[in-house]
C-alpha cells in the first residue's frame, strides 16, 4: 500500500505524508467523513416547509473508490491507500448536502428516499462535476444541480464551483475539511435556488 505514496512522493520530491512510509510497522488506516458547519444561518427570509427528496447523480470515477484521492502538482493522482472514506463518496457527499439543506431551511424534511410522508415535494438533482485537490495549488468543488417543484415548467437550474487554496505539505484531514465547506457553500446555492422556484407564482399548487 504504502508504495503507491512512495513512488508518488519520490517522483515529485514532495514530503506529503512521509510519516506513513518512515517506519517499518503496519501503518493504521484512518478514515474520515465530510463535517457540516455548527453555525450555518437559515437561508434569508426563507419560510419553506415543503418536503425535499434529493439525489446525488454523478460523482467524478477518479475519487468515486475508499481510498482518498489527491494529486500532485503535475496533476498526476495520488492514492492514499491508508486514508480512507468512512462511507461510499456519494454516499458522504449526498449526506453532507442532505445535512446542510436541513440546517438552511430548518422548517423543511429532507430525505433522499421517497416515502408515504412526502407529498408535493421539491426534487433536487445534483451532479458533482468536479470534486480534486491538487498539492500547493487548490482544492475544488463544482457542482451542477436542478431543482423541480411538482413539474415540469417549474424548475430551475444552477450551478457553482468553489476553490481553496491548499499548501504542499496539506494532511488527508485538510482536504476533507476544505472540501465540506466547499459542500456547505454549494448547499446553500442549492437553498437559495430550492426557494426561488417555491415562491413563483405559477408553480404555486392547485
């Protein structure tokens, strides 16, 4: 496992996670999850307390595995064998939107999973275009999504990406911190576009 890293670090002359490589015994995996921010406000002037079923569509093939994904500055992938996803990447991403929605809009029951509960709801597709982290460069987050109140002419679309700056030296636990805020910030772009479509008067329901 750690060879793959390694190979990587010789190739680049980088010191990124020379620590796991530095001694003979098993290194421990260790496994991370996407965090959602404590104080995220609701979103501004936001009454909506209609039912959201939503659904992650696409995430990238390159970082879709267990294994964190990064990579070089010569844009080369790094598979970091001992850090590891606590869940599926769509799973986490979808849970981290899932979680942000419920915060911005607090009066509104967000489910991934259709149900006898849920009646006229908002769907919510989403689509991760891009989801990287490049060594002494950025990570970035782009995301596309469509929103559809019941049907449809009332629908709108949108998309966002987001970018942070990273230093060469960046831990597993720096990335994943980056990338949730990236999430909290396209989650409330999801918000603002899920009550802009609520509040239209033609997609009122009868």
């Amino acid at each position: 496992m750690i060879i793959r890293i390694r190979r990587a670090l010789k190739k680049t002359g980088m010191l990124l996670l020379i620590s796991l490589a530095a001694c003979a015994a098993p290194v421990r995996e260790r496994y991370y999850a996407l965090s959602v921010p404590a104080d995220s406000p609701t979103v501004a002037s936001s009454v909506f307390d209609r039912d959201i079923i939503m659904r992650v569509t696409d995430i990238p093939e390159i970082i879709d595995r267990q294994q964190i994904v990064i990579f070089d500055a010569s844009d080369e992938p790094i598979i970091l064998d001992d850090h590891l996803w606590a869940e599926s990447v769509r799973g986490g991403v979808s849970h981290a939107i899932s979680k942000n929605l419920s915060v911005l809009l607090p009066n509104a029951w967000v489910t991934q999973t259709p149900s006898e509960r849920t009646h006229y709801p908002v769907r919510v597709m989403i689509r991760i275009e891009e989801m990287t982290a490049v060594l002494s460069r950025t990570v970035e987050l782009r995301a596309s999504w469509i929103v559809q109140n019941g049907n449809d002419r009332c629908q709108e679309s949108g998309r966002l990406g987001v970018q942070r700056a990273i230093g060469i030296d960046a831990k597993a636990s720096d990335v994943v911190f980056l990338w949730s805020d990236e999430i909290a910030t396209i989650s409330r772009a999801i918000a603002e576009s899920i009550v802009n479509v609520d509040v239209r008067e033609k997609c009122k329901p009868n």
